[in-house]
C-alpha cells in the first residue's frame, strides 16, 4: 500500500533527524498522518453510512448487526493509531472485517423474503 510506504518512510526520516525532539516527532507524523488518511476515512465514513440505511431489509439488518461494531471500532483504531511509528498496525483490524466481510459474501445465498419485505 502506497500510504502505508510512505508513512514508513516519513517515521523513518523524522526518527532520523537529531534536531527533534520525541514530542515534535510525534506531532509531525500525527499531522502527517491525518492528512493522508484523509481521503480513506471520507470513503470508510461514506460505506459506513451504507451499512447504517441498509437497515431497511432483514438482510441490511443483520449486516449492520454483524459488521458494524466491528467497523467502528476499526475505523476509530485507523484514525487514532497508538504508535505512529508503526502505524500500520492501525490498519489490522480494518483488514479483519473485511476478511469476514469477504468471507461472509463468498458464502452468502439470500432468499427474496431476506432482500425485500415485499416479495
């Protein structure tokens, strides 16, 4: 992941550079990190908000009962990540809901009545 590069990559300059000290190293990968995260959190925040109006159907109801804790809390780990020189770590738990989310729609068959009330 390009993001995920760079970020190694910055950690790995600015813990390199003598002249700063451990809490403006903080910062500058914090803010870093915020701006590039940026256009991945509005795409999260924007599948998350699908999830949530999926609730419509018996099937949008269970997904948002199955995933959505779970995406919460890997987006609030995403964009709060406890180590910022190692802050690919922050993306785990993200890569597990999608593996039981892929997993879950590799084995899914649905009945009409779980899509639509109506049929």
């Amino acid at each position: 992941n390009g993001v995920l590069r760079m970020m190694r990559d910055e950690a790995a300059r600015v813990r390199a550079r003598p002249d700063i000290r451990d809490g403006e190293r903080v910062r500058l990968l914090r803010d870093k990190y915020q701006a590039v995260i940026i256009p991945v959190d509005q795409a999260l925040q924007t599948a998350r908000r699908a999830l949530q109006q999926s609730g419509d159907t018996p099937h949008g109801r269970d997904m948002e009962a199955q995933f959505g804790g779970g995406l919460d809390a890997a987006m609030a780990a995403f964009r709060d990540p406890k180590d910022l020189f190692n802050c690919h770590h922050a993306w785990d738990p993200m890569r597990t809901v999608m593996r039981n989310l892929n997993r879950q729609l590799r084995v899914s068959t649905l009945p009409i009545a779980s899509l639509s009330p109506y049929l």
